[in-house]
C-alpha cells in the first residue's frame, strides 16, 4: 500500500480546515510542507506557525520539505512545530549524515530530497541515516510544473541502492504526481506519492475519499 502526502501549498488556504477535514476523512498518511527562503528556491511559502496551526485540528504526521539554504538551523524549529518527517535537500548540505543524526536525535524520521540533477552516488554512503527519500521530478520552488523524464530511471535506481544493501526505505515522489504519471513513478519504486493541484485537488472534496484510495492501491 502507498502513502499520500497532500501538498498542502496547493490547498486554497481561504478553505483550509475544511479541507483538511475532508482529507481526514479520506485516511491521507501524511501532509507535505514545503518551506522555501527565497534563496534556495525562487519562491516563498508555507512556516512553522501554520504547522502549529494543523497539528492543532489534525493528527495526521507531517512531512516537512525544507527548501533553504541552512535547512540545519531549522531542524529543532520544524520538531517544535509538529513535524514528524524532516527531510531536507542533498544540495544544501556540507555534512549529511550530521543533520540526518540530528533529526533522528529528537525522534523524528530523517529525509534527504534530491534535484532533478542531482547524481545519487552520495546516497551509498548514508543509507542506514536515512528514513526516506524525496526524488523532486521537477526543479523545486513551484507547483504545477512539467515533469522531467529521467526520474524514473533515478527512482528504480535508489530502489535498488537499498534494498541490495538490506535496507528498507521510504521514496517520496514531488511534483507532477497525478493519476496519469503516478502507475510508473509507483512501479519505478516509490512508495510515498505528493499530490498537488493536478493529483488531487482539481477534484471536488465529496471524491477525495475514492482519489487517495486509488492512489494508496496502486
Ligand atoms: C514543489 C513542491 C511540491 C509541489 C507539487 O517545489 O515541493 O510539493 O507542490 O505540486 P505539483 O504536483 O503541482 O507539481
Ligand atoms: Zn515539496
């Protein structure tokens, strides 16, 4: 069975809690935050206080995305805040397995996110810090934008990377999940599936329930 982690940019946030009900009721595994800084990414978002708010009217576990440049200063502030999943960009990070640990020390799950670009070869060397894996199948900063090609391959070979050397791991898929890519990023080996505008929410709450169910049996 996958997991679903609606990207919780992509909600009209006019219509939040009502959503978040609605997606409740649809039995979502996670909901993914994603943070920018305007310096990593071209693009600001969502905080700490708006988690807060969620944990506040939901149980369902957070995943927090950390599109910053010293995604290591804010690893205690997204554990306060709620987050139960850290994961944060390969790209950004001088010492990997230091911040992986550092996550781990406070009880929560420890994620590396990769660029479209981004050789794996890194990744050998850590596999036992690492809880999951976020493939980004566009370059991160915005929603809705085309899906590059080559993640499949990258996601069969993370797969692969890990279960050769005995470990089980969660591989996150962002950007561009939608009913027509979804099947082949799942079959590629992703377990972990964010849906945004095009994946779930161009549909109507009252379908929610028959959309995530769909998604979570693929
Ligand atoms: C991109 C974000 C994604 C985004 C996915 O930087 O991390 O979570 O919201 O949206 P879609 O699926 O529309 O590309
Ligand atoms: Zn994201």
């Amino acid at each position: 069975m996958n997991k679903v982690s609606p990207s919780v940019m992509c909600i009209d946030m006019m219509d939040l809690k009502h959503q978040l009900e609605a997606l409740d009721q649809a039995h979502v595994d996670l909901y993914h935050i994603d943070i920018m800084d305007g310096h990593f990414v071209p693009n600001y978002c969502l905080n700490g206080d708006l988690m807060a708010a969620i944990r506040k009217v939901s149980d369902t576990p957070m995943d927090v995305h950390l599109m910053v440049t010293n995604p290591t200063e804010f690893i205690e502030y997204c554990a306060d805040r709620g987050a139960d999943i850290i994961t944060l960009h390969l790209e950004t990070l001088d010492h990997p397995i230091r911040a992986l640990k550092q996550i781990r020390a406070l009880g929560k799950k420890a994620g590396i996110a990769i660029n479209p670009a981004t050789d794996i070869g890194q990744l050998k060397y850590m596999l036992e810090f690492i809880d999951l894996v976020c493939v980004m199948t566009v370059d991160p900063g915005f929603a809705g934008q085309t899906l590059i090609p080559s993640s499949y391959e990258k996601i069969t070979a993370i797969r692969s990377m890990f279960t050769e050397a005995g470990y089980d791991v969660d591989i996150m898929v962002d950007g561009q999940v939608k009913e027509e890519t979804a099947p082949k990023l799942v079959a590629a080996g992703a377990n972990v599936l964010v849906l945004g505008s095009s994946g779930l929410f161009c549909h109507d709450p009252s379908e929610y329930p028959e959309v995530i169910s769909k998604y979570q049996n693929l």
